[in-house]
C-alpha cells in the first residue's frame, strides 16, 4: 500500500524515534509499504517519520544509482533500530534531494564512511560498514531517526535563501507527483 509522505513543517520530522521489538504489529508489511511508497515517490531511501511513524525504521534501495555509484548495485536493506558506531573516511560533498523536501536539492558535506549496527525485519542483528553512496543514503536517513532534516545541515545563510521554498511546503503549496500530507 502505498502511504502519504509528510512534509516539511510537519511535527514528526522534529522527533527522535523509538526503537521497537519483533512484537511490532505488521511489521513485514509495513516495511513492505515502505518501500512501495518510495518506489512510487522515485526515492532511493525512506524514514519512518517521514509516513507519520515516529519508530526507528528506514528502508534504502541504492540500485538505480548503481551506474554511477557501483556501491549502491544490489544495496537494498531495511533497517531496524539502526545506529551509527563509527563515522570515518572523507568528507564529501553531494546534492541530496528529500521526499518531505521536494524540490529542494543542495549539497551537503558527510563522511563518507560509516560503520552501523541494526536488525533486519526478522530481527537478525548485523553490523556492517558503508561506504559512498551505502553511507550517504544511510547517513540521510538515519538523521530523520533523529529529528533532522538535510537542510539542517547547510549554513544558515543557504537555509535563509531556502526558507521561502520550505514555508511553501510546510504550508502546502508544493504538489510533488506523490501523495504528500501536511
């Protein structure tokens, strides 16, 4: 089932998460619309806030990047109670877009390596390391675990320039191509 996207503005993208147990009701399907829901939006990575869930849960497909970023071919996960043990590597630049931000795209500076730890959706732990896209994409979606959006991460002089663009969309007057709330 494919689920409304909250915008920017909404009070849920400002919450950090709860983790959650293999009691979790429907849990394989929720993950399931997830994923549709993002398929659907034409995202490569999806947070639980960002459909009104404030648990700490986040889908990723890297593969339609794959051409660029070799990384990101056959790198699908969901990710469950997810946390960061190590940020390391370079610091990179890239633009990164975001379903509860559409048509905002700006460069924003991360490690490009992390190491993480998180359970599947058959609560099998795992810990892994993510490098180029893998630890971009997760980095994005693992801020929205924490309340944050990327433009929290740009200058304050960038989000004084954005900051018409994001009263638009907390006051709904964006219509992305996908079902978005506010």
């Amino acid at each position: 089932m494919i689920l409304p996207i909250v915008g920017y503005g909404h009070s849920v993208l400002r919450v950090k998460t709860k983790d959650i147990d293999e009691t979790y009701p429907n849990l394989k399907q929720l993950i399931e619309d997830m994923f549709e829901t993002m398929y659907k939006a034409n995202g490569i990575g999806l947070a639980a806030p960002q459909i009104n869930l404030p648990i700490s849960v986040l889908v990723i497909d890297a593969d339609p990047l794959k051409e660029n970023y070799p990384e990101g071919e056959g790198f699908k996960k969901a990710m469950i109670n997810p946390e960061i043990l190590e940020l390391y590597g370079e610091d990179e630049s890239f633009e990164e877009g975001c379903l509860s931000l559409p048509g905002i795209n700006e460069n924003v500076v991360r490690k490009n390596k992390v190491r993480v730890r998180y359970f599947d959706e058959d609560f099998n732990e795992y810990e892994q390391e993510l490098f180029g896209i893998q630890a971009r994409i997760f980095q994005h979606e693992f801020d929205h675990l924490n309340g944050k959006v990327f433009t929290d991460r740009l200058s304050n002089i960038k989000r004084a320039f954005l900051k018409k663009k994001l009263n638009d969309i907390a006051n709904n007057k964006v219509r992305p191509a996908y079902k978005m709330v506010k």
